[in-house]
C-alpha cells in the first residue's frame, strides 16, 4: 500500500502547533538524565529550524541539537478489520549542559 508523503507548505505553525506531546519513557528518562536530551512528538510538517525555534520559545532552554526520526505506523487488526496507526515524527533535542526541562 502507498503511504502519503506529506508535501512543502509554506504554513506558519505557532510552537504549541509544532511539539505535541513530549515522550516520557524510560528510555527517554535515561536519555534526559544522562545526556540532556529530550524526546517530544512533532507535527509532521515542522523542520529541525521550528523545532528549534518552539523548544527555545516555549521552555526557555539553549537547544544544542536536533535528531529527526519519521516513524512509520504500526499494522494493527480489530476483529476482521486490518489497518495501520498513523505515521508520526519523533523529535529528540539535546539543550545546552546549564539548562534542563522539568515535566512534572
């Protein structure tokens, strides 16, 4: 099945519209305590440079970098049903060694 490869615009996203949800697992906790760096789940539409941009808006943080991972959706079956979860990016940003981010 083809997938849908979302296309350039030339949208002007807000930061609330650009970082969805922050990812907190274990994996992510270990990522954060050891090398300052945090995992959020981003639009789809948004570059390493929004990104960049909401983190340091938002938190009031130096971002150091950033690594982009798109995510495929998982196959998933309800009854006789078969179908995917949706696709989705995966933001991991490193900030400056003075600053940090607080979830709870």
């Amino acid at each position: 099945m083809p997938r849908h490869i979302p296309q350039k615009t030339t949208l002007e996203l807000e930061p609330h519209q650009i970082l969805l949800r922050p990812l907190v697992t274990e994996k992510g906790t270990e990522q954060s305590t050891r090398f300052n760096a945090y995992a959020f789940q981003v639009n789809k539409l948004a570059t390493k440079t929004d990104i960049r941009k909401a983190v340091e808006k938002l938190f009031d943080v130096k971002v150091e970098k950033i690594h982009i991972q798109n995510r495929k959706g998982k196959p998933r079956r309800t009854r006789q049903r078969f179908g995917y979860t949706g696709d989705w990016k995966k933001a991991i940003v490193t900030l400056d060694k003075e600053h940090t981010i607080e979830f709870f």
